[in-house]
C-alpha cells in the first residue's frame, strides 16, 4: 500500500479510461487506486458535465436562496428527513457534534422512469414555482453527474479485481442525492456560537462524491499525517472522493478521506459561498459487507455487515436531519 503524502489532490483524465488505449486506461485505474488508498480524493477532467449546463445550475440556485426566507421555508417539507426540497439554515451539523453548520442547502433526488419498483422508496422531487427552470438544469446535471460516477465506479471495480460492471446494477437507480449548498454571509460573526462552521469535519456517507467546482476557496482534506491540504478545483475539474460506504466496503482500502469547510477570514464572512456536490448513493439492498478479498490476516474486518439503507437512515440520524 502507497505511503506517498501529497500536497495537493492528484488531477487525473477521465478520457484516458473511457476511451483511451489498453495502457492508459490500466494507467487509470493504478493511479486512480493508489489516491484512494492514500489521500481519497482526486480531481478529473473530460467528465461528462459541461462548463456551460454548471454555470445555468449556480445561476439558478444563487437565485433559488436570495429568496426570502418564507418563501424557501414552502419547500421545507415535514417528514422528509431534507432528503428533498429545502433544508433550512443550521439544520445539519457533523457527526459528532451538536452544533448546526453554517449552511443551506436543496435536494434533488433520483426520478425513477422505467418502472423499477424501488420508486416507491424515494419520496417525490419538490420544485420551485419561482424558478420553473430549475427542474430542467437539476436533473440534467443530475444525470450527467451520475453518469460519470458509473465510470468512475468501474475503474475502481477494476482496481479492486472486481469484474468492471460489477457496480453497475447497485447504482442504477440508486438513491443519490444532488445537493446545491449556500453557506451564507455572517453580518455579525459575534453572533454565531464560537465552534460554529460552515462545514465541520466529517466523511461523506455515501460510495464515492462528485463536487462541482466551489464558488471560494475553504474546502480541505484532513491528510493520514494529520496536516489539513486545500482542494480548490480547477474550471473544468471536478473533485472525486471516496464515502463511508465504500470505504466499509473495502474494508478501509480505500479511504473516506475527513474534510471540511473552514470559515474565510472575518472580514470576508459577510460574503455568500456556494459548492454543489453529488452524492452517490447505491440502491438500499446493497450489501456492504467487506468484501472477501479486502480481508487478510493483516486487514482483518473492520466493519458490521450492514445494508446500504440501514446505513444511511443510522448516518440521517448521528447528523440531525432524521429523528432516532
């Protein structure tokens, strides 16, 4: 296993495994395998997200939360658990803590179109009368975004010895998440109880994250040294890391890498920030039992067997949004 400590996250093209030679798409998944186990987290260019459909999502979501708060406050719906709509300021806070993160946020989920019975898990998407543009530009994103997890989940199957599609059927129609994030501005830091943050350290809950470049800079990644490094994207970029479930998955081969995002200098905090992740979820009956060739005499298993499902509702609870 790679002992390497990298200052920054290692850039990476998708392009070289999607329709490169043999050599540089193992090229890919070697490089792609050694981040994982190392820092979790890389950034890719030649995804399938197109610069121009990103800057219509910020566009509209920068509208979506300069609206006044009562009007947000209708797509905040009781009994959801945030999973969509509106989830209003500080109602989330990290595992571990109680104090709520500086933050807003919206979801969009996964709109089932081919009569997959397991849309009778997920809840309806909630959307916005003031901004009818909104749906269209989500769920695009939300597909393309999507559709370059699966490519970047097969690479990692390879880099695990797993047949390259073996996630394929336990992400189709998996209950991801895409969530556009307003940490918003502070006229009196004073005022905001003294650990308050606009994200506290945690580990993301889900197989792998897929961020589209922040609108300013606060995001790091803790390193195995314990020295914090800032991850800033570039344009084109987006940032891939590892969640909790894949991480049990591979019995702690591939890292979930503990990140935040830190509060900007005081005299800034009265600005706006937004950061738009993907959260990949898998189906609810997938297994995350450790699988047998991540287990040795040297890595013995780490992790209850668990379903992804249970998983998530356990996760929904130690962070605030679903009631225990």
């Amino acid at each position: 296993m790679s002992t390497k400590l990298y200052d920054e996250i290692p850039s990476l093209d998708l392009a070289d495994f999607t329709q490169g030679t043999t050599d540089e798409q193992s090229r890919f998944v070697k490089d792609l395998g050694e981040a994982y186990n190392t820092i979790g987290f890389v950034a890719i260019k030649n995804h399938y997200l197109t610069d121009e459909l990103s800057e219509k999502l910020y566009d509209v979501i920068r509208r979506f939360f300069s609206l006044p708060d009562d009007i947000k406050g209708k797509y905040e719906i009781e009994g959801l658990a945030g999973q969509r709509g509106y989830i209003g300021k500080g109602k989330e806070h990290a595992k571990g803590r109680t104090t709520g993160d500086l933050k807003e946020f919206y979801h969009i989920g996964q709109e089932v179109t081919d009569g997959d019975p397991i849309k009778n898990e997920y809840p309806d998407n909630v959307w916005v009368n003031e901004l009818p543009e909104l749906k269209e530009i989500g769920l695009e994103v939300y597909q393309r975004l999507e559709h370059t997890g699966v490519e970047m989940l097969r690479a990692i199957a390879l880099y695990l010895g797993l047949d390259k599609n073996y996630f394929d059927d336990k992400v189709k129609n998996g209950n991801s998440i895409l969530r556009p994030i307003h940490y918003f501005p502070i006229d009196d830091p004073d005022a905001v109880p003294e650990d308050a943050v606009r994200a506290a350290e945690h580990g993301d809950i889900n197989l792998i994250t897929l961020l589209m470049g922040a609108s300013a800079d606060g995001l790091q990644v803790l390193r195995k040294d314990g020295k914090w490094i800032s991850i800033t994207a570039l344009p084109d970029q987006l940032v891939v890391n590892v969640g909790d479930m894949l991480e049990r998955l591979t019995n702690g081969k591939l890292k979930s890498t503990i990140h935040r995002v830190v509060n900007p200098p005081r005299e800034l905090m009265k600005s706006s920030r937004f950061s738009i992740p993907f959260f990949m979820h898998p189906r609810s009956e997938m297994d995350l039992s450790c699988l047998e060739n991540c287990i040795d005499e040297s890595h013995p298993i780490q992790f209850d067997n668990i379903t992804a499902g249970d998983f998530l509702n356990e996760r929904l609870a130690e962070i605030g949004l679903k009631k225990k």
